[in-house]
C-alpha cells in the first residue's frame, strides 16, 4: 500500500536549536517528495523538492535528505525560529499518476523561546 | 505572487444540504486538485482535474462529489447531500504543468461543518 510515514508526530525544541524531522515511505513507483510546511488553518506550502537521483537540497534554513534506497527521507533546520512552529508535511507524488500527492500525517513542530 | 484563493473560509450546513466550494486557481494553471483534511487526520486527495475533465478521483470521491471548472476562472467542489462525515478542510490546490514547475500550490481552505 502507498503510504508515508513521518516521526516524531511531535516536537518541542528551544529557539535557536537545530532539529531533524524523519519520513519513510512505501510509494512505488516514485516521482518526487516534498516537504511543506503547514501552519495552523493553512494550506501547505512547499520547502524543497527532491527527485530519484538528488540527496541532498537546501533551502535557506531547510535542508532536505532523500535516499531512494531505503526510500527515507530527513528534514534538517538549523538555528529554528519561532516562526517555524507549524505542521511539517512529507509528501510523495507518483509517478504517472496525474500528479496526485500522497501526504504524511506530520510532525507538529513547536519552537519555544 | 500569484495565489490561489478559496471561498468562503468557513462554511456551515445542515446534513443532507447541498454545498459548493470556490476556488480560484492560479492565472495560467492547467492542472487542479482538490484535498480534504479531517481535523488531526492527513491531508487527502481527492480528485484532479485537467483539460476539463476528471483525471483521477479517490474512493473518496463518490457520487456526492462533482467538480467543475464553469467560466475558465473558478474551480468549485460541489457535495450534493452532506453528511457529518463530510466535515473537513477543503484544499484547493492548482499546477502550471510546464517542464520546470511541477509544484502544487494551494489555496487557504474551506473549512466546511456539517451539523
């Protein structure tokens, strides 16, 4: 069955801390995974994109892992902010199926001063 | 920066009513989609739609379920009788579907309730 999995399902950290959020997935056959940030009554937005051949990709803060192999995928931020208290979202798209995302259930990100 | 915008934020029925959500997709996008999320629940797709047709729908999506792109602006959701079960967030989401951007952009929802 496609699904993805995310751990944890929650996190609190201290302003300034850095943190690694986890994503397995059993989609096949794969196209892409992205992270998004979702913040409460929000639609998600998009952080990184990672195809089959890339490993790693860094956007400002983010930076994202993706090892096709074992079909696991990280999300690092560095020195968080308390603007990013929200949900982070894995989601995989497969491949010729019309774009349809297969999301995550999350990992609920809380950055305490 | 062009976004999608969705209508009305909030919404609140009496089961078995009739409801229609609205959608304004981005300028020049070929490709919608619409995503539910049951409060503390994934985000779950729905149904995509392009070239005026229905590309592909989830078991979700039952004969209650329609969707229309009426005047080349609007993308709406209709859900003929509401259940309870019905109430979630309604995402809309639109694609450009040229060769660099294949990101999914999506609206602020509709948080639809079902009395």
């Amino acid at each position: 069955k496609n699904q993805v999995e995310q751990s944890p399902q929650s996190l609190i950290i201290l302003e300034g801390k850095n943190c690694t959020l986890q994503c397995n997935y059993t989609v096949s056959p794969f196209s892409n995974l992205r992270w998004y940030k979702q913040d409460t009554g929000r639609g998600p937005v998009s952080l990184t994109i990672m195809t089959f051949s890339e490993n790693t990709k860094s956007n400002g803060r983010y930076t994202a892992t993706l090892d096709a192999d074992t079909k696991q995928s990280s999300l690092h931020i560095t020195a968080s902010q308390l603007s990013d208290s929200a949900s982070y979202i894995c989601v995989v798209r497969k491949r010729n199926q019309g774009g349809k995302l297969i999301f995550g259930q999350g990992t609920e990100l809380s950055v305490k001063p | 920066e062009p976004e999608v915008t969705q209508t009305p934020s909030h919404q609140v029925t009496q089961m078995g009513q009739e409801v229609i959500l609205r959608c304004v997709p981005i300028s020049n996008h070929l490709y919608f989609y619409w995503y539910r999320q049951i409060l503390g629940q994934k985000v779950e797709f729905l149904v995509s739609f392009y070239n005026n047709e229905i590309s592909e729908k989830s078991e979700i999506f039952d004969d209650q379920f329609s969707v229309e792109r009426p005047d080349g602006s609007n993308f709406t959701l209709k859900i003929r009788s509401t259940k309870l079960e019905d109430s979630a967030m309604y995402f809309c989401a639109s694609m450009s579907g040229t060769s660099f951007d294949h990101t999914q952009y999506f609206g602020p929802g509709t948080r639809l309730t079902v009395l």
